[in-house]
C-alpha cells in the first residue's frame, strides 16, 4: 500500500549534494522540485512507503542559534565547526539540554552554508547539530586524508566534545551523505561511547573495493576528486595496490563485528556504495536498516520518489530524545523496484535482503550469443583487450543474451558470475556490464562488476597469472533491484575496460572464454518471473 506525499523541495541539500556530485566527478545528480511538481501526485512513482516512519513529524519549536566554535582533539589541534543551538531567539540559546547530532563531518568546507541550513530542521525541534571541517580542510589546520585512523580519532573526539557540552543531554547521533557517509560509519566502528545511533547516506564498507580499487582495478574517474579534493592521495594510494593494513584502516568492512550501534542506511540503487551498503545490510541485519530508492550519488531530497525528512527525525526521537512513540521503520529492508521512473513497481517493504522466495537462476554463456539455462555445445570465444579509455569495439567485448522474456522478470540482489578464461598476457582484467535491452534494441545500463585476475583469491594475496591457462574467475556485480519488462532481454557485455568505472590499464592481448556446457555462467537471483 502506499500514500501520496509531496515531494520536498529541499533547495539547500539540492545545491549541496549536486556540488559533492561535482567533487566526485560526475554530473549533478539532484535537481530541485519546483512548487508546481507539488501538483503532480498521480504517478504512483511520486508516493512514500505507507510507513508511519516515513509520516512522522514533529512541529518546530525553537529558533537556530549558530556558533562558531573550534573542537580541540586530542593531539592538541582543533577543528573548525560550527555548532547550530536551539534558541529562543537567533541570538539566544534556549535553556535546558538537548541530544546532539554530528550532523556532517566532511571535507567539503564549501558546503558548510548548505549543511547548517539542512541541520536547522532538527535543531528547531530540539537538537544540537554540530558541522565540522575534517583535519586539513577549510580552517581546520593540518593534512587531509580521507577516512584515516587519524580523522577517525578526530571524529570520536568531535563526539565527545558534543556529548560534554554543558547544553548537551549526552546522547550523540551521527549523519552524513557521501564524504559524510563514510566518516559517520567509520566513527561508528570506533565506538564513542555517546555514540547512539546513525544515519549514513551513500555511505562505504570498504574504501578500497567500493571506490579506489574496484574488483583490484584502478577507479579512473575518482582521480579528479583526489586531485581536487586530497591531492596527496595521488601518490600515497598508488603505493598500496593489494589490500594491506593501510586499507583496513580506512574500512567499515575489516570491522564489521564493530559496528553495533543502530544504523538507517540510506542507500540509492543507482549510486556507486550501493555494494558497500548492502554489504553492510547484510554482515550486520540485526542493528541496521536499509531504505534504497531509485536515487544517484546525493540526498534523496529532491530527487525523484523523496522520502522526505520524517524518518530521520523518527530515528533520532526514538534513539536520542527515547520516544518511544517515535517509529521504526516497519520493515528491516524498504526498496524501490526500478527503473524510477519507469516500469518498476516503485516501493516495496522486505523483512530480509536479498526478500524471501528468491529463486537462483543459473545462465550459461553459450557459444553463440546466448545467456540460456542449459550449457549448449562446448567451446570459447575470444576478445581483444581494449587499452583505450574509449568504449569496446565489437572485437573488444562479447554480448550474451536471453531470449525475449515472455512477462516480467524481477532481479532482486547480487548477480554472481564464474567467468571460465585464460589470458595471454600476465595478468588480466574483466569488466561485466548488465543490461536491460528492449525489443528496439536500445540497452539500458542495469549493473557491473569487475575483476583483475590475479586477485581471483582476494585483494590481498594476489596471484601469478600463466598465460594460456584456464581460470574460473569469480565477479561479484553489484546489487540491485529492478524490473525487466515482458518482450525485453537481459544482456552481459563481458571486456575488458569500463572506463571512467574502471581505468583502461589491461595488458595488451586477447582473452579467451570458455562457453557453452561446463563454461562460464551466471547465477541470478529472481524474486519474480522466468529467465533464459
């Protein structure tokens, strides 16, 4: 069942999360509602779950009071912050304590205007909200480097310092999108203890998998954020291409048993930590919730399908201020089915990832152009490797195929695939592209996954590679949850380059597939229809 809702023109987060897209390289992904978008309520696209969570509102009480202010940590710097108060007036601050919110701990100085104006609506129904400016951005002093043990004790103390300030009940939540995703799931594996619960959007389990080395590759279109954003991490990531220490310093993943305190995830099926936040869903579902909309890399507010701000005020109410009457989400996963907007079925509420009644579909890639149940006739297919940081060539890649599906066919989760190679060269790389291709046979980009074949073991500990021999090369694509319409295929590209996703740098030469019965094959988790 669902509700209409309008959707919130939240100008502010709008501005912000489309200069973050900019950081990050990419296009602006949030474009503000105008008022007269209000009106359109009848796509069914346009509703919010029918989940008190997601309706809950509070009307604001309190003015905001802003302070400048500078956080000492514990090596004897400081940060610059600034600290947003419940007032009786904009000068005032009102009397009594009241639970504090981190409510951006981020590296994007620029955006500070943009983060407090955000931060007003919980300060004016009764919270603290601190922003600040991570070690060597903006006015803090000293050297950025994202996601360090270093800016993870700054966090922790930041933490404390909110928690001991005389207006403060003690009680500390923490938010974030992107930047601030990451640093409020990494404060959460450090464990403050006036930690209580947080909010991460589009936020990693492992910097290294989900952003820098993608599947052991490196991610080309990061390099114009590092360049512009930590420019030192040019040299310093290149040093450390296998997962080493260095890298399990910087992840959630490595301490996932730490990760204890409750956790609404706000994930986007189209965003690039969709894997990371899933991941986490899935090694931590009794402390975590998980919302994914049909959102890009930024706040859900303004984008298509917005689920408004009441679930997060829900979630501090009831973890900070212990409101009981506050609600939780009704159900452990809310989904939207894509594509948004499109044909998929819009929100859908699930007590599991990926839901029940998933049926694992084994496609073998034949020996033609097939993606079929059954193995056909034995054999291979080759490819060239592409070097370039222009799309494959037809003799660059190889498409695979089911047949047109007769209704509908929901993929809900992970596609696993065990691609059977051998390379000429000493190493290799395979980039697996998933997509949707209607009956005209124009092709919508569903999902992907890489691997570099020396880390078919792990990230780690990689391997040789012996040219001519054959390898079974497990790829992991990343999750998601869509809707393939009756009369579409669904098509692999297998290559490979994905650039900007993945940088062209394969060892030149040709790769070899093997296909057909005991070949490669996909597994693929069907919540709904047939496929092959």
């Amino acid at each position: 069942m669902l509700r209409p809702t309008l959707r919130r023109a939240f100008a502010a987060a709008a501005a912000t999360a489309a200069a973050i897209a900019t950081l990050h390289g990419i296009a602006p992904a949030v474009a503000t509602a105008s008022p007269a978008d209000a009106a359109d309520l009848a796509d069914p696209a346009d509703q919010a779950p029918d989940d008190p969570f997601f309706g809950y509102a509070r009307a604001a009480t309190y003015e905001v009071v802003r302070e400048d202010v500078r956080v000492p940590v514990r090596d004897g710097s400081s940060l610059a912050c600034q600290l947003y108060r419940p007032g009786t007036s904009p000068i005032e601050p009102a009397p009594g304590e009241f639970p504090g919110i981190v409510y951006e701990f981020t590296a994007y100085a620029s955006n500070a205007a943009a983060f407090g104006q955000g931060a007003a609506y919980f300060v004016e129904r009764g919270y603290n909200a601190l922003v600040c400016q991570v070690r060597g951005s903006g006015a803090s002093p000293g050297e950025l480097d994202p996601f360090s043990p270093q800016e993870q004790r700054d966090n922790y103390d930041v933490i404390e310092w909110l928690a001991d300030h005389p207006g403060s009940t003690g009680d500390i939540g923490q938010m974030g999108l992107s930047y601030g995703g990451h640093t409020t799931l990494l404060a959460a594996v450090n464990r403050p203890p006036s930690l209580r619960a947080i909010i991460p959007i589009n936020g990693l389990s492992d910097w290294y998998e989900n952003t820098i080395y993608r599947g052991g590759i490196p991610n080309a279109q990061i390099r114009s954020w590092q360049a512009s954003t930590a420019p030192g991490t040019l040299v310093t990531y290149p040093q450390h291409p296998s997962y080493d220490d260095f890298w399990r310093g910087r992840s959630v993943k490595s301490r996932w048993d730490r990760l204890t305190v409750p956790t609404l995830e706000i994930n986007g099926w189209y965003d690039r930590y969709r894997d990371g936040m899933v991941g986490n869903f899935l090694a931590r579902p009794d402390n975590v919730w998980l919302v994914s909309g049909p959102w890009r890399h930024g706040y859900p507010e303004g984008q298509h399908a917005d689920i408004g701000r009441g679930g997060y005020l829900a979630w501090w109410d009831r973890w900070l201020r212990h409101e009981p009457s506050a609600p939780l989400p009704a159900a452990k996963v809310t989904s939207y089915e894509i594509p948004g907007p499109g044909d998929g079925e819009g929100w859908q509420q699930y007590g599991q990832w990926p839901p029940a009644g998933i049926g694992e579909v084994s496609l073998a890639l034949s020996a033609g152009e097939g993606l079929r149940p059954g193995g056909g006739r034995p054999g291979t297919r080759e490819f060239t490797v592409n070097t370039e940081t222009t799309p494959p060539e037809d003799h660059e890649q190889l498409l695979f195929r089911t047949r047109p599906v007769a209704q509908d066919v929901v993929v809900a989760g992970s596609i696993e695939a065990t691609i059977r190679a051998s390379f000429t060269a000493t190493d290799g790389h395979l980039a697996l592209v998933v997509y949707d291709e209607a009956a005209d046979g124009t092709r919508t980009r569903v999902t992907e996954g890489w691997l570099k074949a020396s880390h078919r073991r792990s990230h780690a500990d990689p391997l040789p590679v012996r040219p001519g021999q054959v390898y079974d090369l497990g790829v992991h694509v990343w999750p998601t949850h869509y809707r393939l319409a009756a009369g579409h295929r669904l098509v692999v590209r297998l290559s490979s380059d994905d650039y900007p996703e993945i940088d062209s740098v394969a060892l030149p030469g040709h790769v070899s597939v093997v296909v057909g019965a005991r070949g490669s094959r996909l597994i693929v988790p069907v919540l709904e229809g047939t496929l092959g």
